[in-house]
C-alpha cells in the first residue's frame, strides 16, 4: 500500500459510515493495515473477563473504546476553512548545519492543502 496522507495528530472528517459528518482527532495510524483510530468515532463495547489485580481491586467490565476505521474514509480538514480538503506536498529548501559547524542545503517534503494551498 503507498504511503497515507493522515498522520497522528491530524483533524479529520469521516466521509462514510455511521458517523459520517464528524470531526476528530486521529489517535493512532496503522499503515500495514491502512487503518486509524479517530477519537470518538466508530465506538464499540468490549467485554472484559473480570478479575483481580496485585493489590486486590476488581478489573472488568464493558468498556467503551474506538475501533480502527479505513483510512480511505476519512479525509483531513483544512485549518484554514474547517472543510476537507485533499493533501499534496511541495519540496522546501532548508539550511541545515553539521556538527562541526558548516551548513549546507537540504529538501524537505512539506504537506499542503490543495483547496487552500496552505501548510497543514
């Protein structure tokens, strides 16, 4: 699978599904999977077998916790409109400096809104 566009941290809007129109958080990215996790969206309940820690308190239960969704389900928002937008890169000169002093001049691969054309 070719690199993804969505990296942890990103605000995203699902595009399908159950909770198609929400805005979140990406919480984690699985690329050998093509997955993420979005914060609040695809909730599921997971039972827990009930048992006892070390120091004797109760664990288990039902708990509510975010499933992985498709990545092509998502679709990043743009800072600038709070719409989604599609993700491109443009390559920026950087100057950078080696230890023992001198610099010299590297690319670097920024990531862009192609709505707005803005740095995300």
């Amino acid at each position: 699978m070719a690199g993804l566009f969505v990296r942890k941290g990103d605000l995203v809007q699902v595009l399908s599904g159950k909770d198609r129109g929400i805005t979140g958080k990406v919480i984690e990215v699985y690329p050998e999977t093509g997955r993420v996790i979005v914060e609040g969206v695809n909730r599921i309940k997971k039972h827990t077998k009930v048992g006892q820690s070390n120091r004797g308190a109760k664990t288990g239960g039902i708990i509510t916790t975010e499933a992985p969704i498709h990545v092509s389900n998502v679709m990043v928002v743009d800072p600038e409109d709070n719409r989604p937008t599609r993700v491109g890169s443009r390559k920026e000169t950087v100057e950078k400096r080696r230890p023992d002093g001198s610099t010299y001049e590297a690319t670097r691969n920024v990531r862009i809104s192609k709505r707005t054309g803005k740095d995300l």
